[in-house]
C-alpha cells in the first residue's frame, strides 16, 4: 500500500534553517510529481511546492519562494523540503503529498511538525 | 496566488444536503478542470473527496458530489451524517503551474 512518511521536523530559530524528507513506498514513486503542503496551527491548507516525477521542474508559492528549496531522490524514494531563513510564519504541519495526475493529491503522509520559535 | 473564496461554515440537520462553494479566478477555477475538495479531521491529514470538478475516489460515498460553473466550483453532500462534520478545501490547478486552496469550510451537522 502507499505510504508516505515525512520527518525532519522540529523546533527552530528564526532565520535557521530545517530539511525535511518524505519516504515514500507502496508506489513508482518516480512515476509521480509530488508536493508539501502546510497549515499552521488553526489556519487552512496552504499549498507550497511541487517537483515533477524527474525532478526537472519546480514551482514555488510565494510565500516561500527563494527560501524553500524541493528535490528529490528518485533511487532512494524519497523527496526533501530544504527551508532556509525561517520565519514565524513558516510555522505549521508540513504535509508530503502525492500527485495523482491532473493536480489531485490522493495521498499523504502523517504530517511533520515545525515550530519557528526564538 | 489568493486563496480560493469559500464560505467559512455551512450547518445541517441529518439526511439533508449542504453545498459549499469555492470561487476562484479565470486563472485558476475558471480556466481548468482540475478542482479537488478533500476533507479533513481535526489532527489528520486531508482526504480527497472529489477530483476534475466532479469525479469520485475509490471508496468515497457517492453522496459526495462536485460541479463547476464559470469560475466557482461546488461540493454538495447529500444525505448528511454526523461523520460528516469536518473541514472542506477546494483546490485548483492554476496557471502559474501551481496549486492554489480554499480557505476552508467547517461543516457542522446540528
């Protein structure tokens, strides 16, 4: 079955930064573009970035643009969120999610917290 | 990349239908067919309920259902249940290749 396991997460200081990663198994995970999403304590989903099935194409909310950096490592099943200078506001659940084609998300992992605290 | 504009609750009784709405922009809702809704429990992770405006996953009830006229899109629930009671989110494809969210709808089985 799929499965997407995200960890990386923790506490840290503004202007740090975190790498988080998302096993994935169960699937061809180079066969799928993948995504993060995050949604910070009480607030809705917030759609963050997307990298294609190769890794040869990525796009960024604005919100995060020049700071966040996604890739992946289709030998290893894997998919990273590196998050340079962090703010406050980067603090949320991070969700690693599956593209299932024509833009849906049709499965996630268990979410990997990230606090952004002084 | 505004978030997409849904109402911030809808409430029913048991066995009636809801609708909520999401609108968007010709940039995104307007311009593609590729709206999902998915629904989230508190602490846990979203679900796609519906995909391209109107499809159903595997496993789904069929008492889920989507649309889509100009640039708003809807999920109506029929038949409502008390596990039901959840947050909604529409999404959609946009034309800057990214995905855009709604703010979210708390539905509320009374």
């Amino acid at each position: 079955q799929v499965q997407l396991v995200e960890s990386g997460g923790g506490v840290v200081q503004p202007g740090r930064s975190l790498r988080l990663s998302c096993a994935a198994s169960g699937f061809t995970f180079s066969s799928f573009n993948m995504h993060w999403v995050r949604q910070a304590p009480g607030k809705g989903l917030e759609w963050v970035t997307v990298i294609s099935y190769d890794g040869s194409n990525e796009h960024y909310a604005d919100s995060v643009k020049g700071r966040f950096t996604i890739s992946r490592d289709n030998s290893k099943s894997t998919m990273f969120l590196q998050m340079n200078s962090l703010r406050d506001e980067d603090t949320a659940v991070y969700w690693c999610a599956r593209e299932g084609g024509k833009s849906l998300l049709d499965f996630w992992g268990q979410g990997s917290l990230v606090t952004v605290s002084s | 990349q505004s978030a997409l504009t849904q109402p911030a609750s809808v409430s029913g009784s048991p066995g009636q239908s809801i609708t909520i709405s999401c609108t968007g922009t010709s940039s995104d809702v307007g311009g593609y067919n590729y709206v999902s809704w998915y629904q989230q429990h508190p602490g846990m992770a979203p679900k796609l309920m519906i995909y391209t405006v109107n499809n159903r996953p595997s496993g789904v009830s069929n008492r889920f259902s989507g649309s889509k006229s100009g640039k708003m899109a809807s999920l109506t629930i029929s038949g409502l249940q008390a596990e039901d009671e959840a947050d909604y989110y529409c999404s959609s494809y946009t034309s800057s290749g990214t995905l855009v969210f709604g703010g979210g709808t708390k539905v509320t089985v009374l």
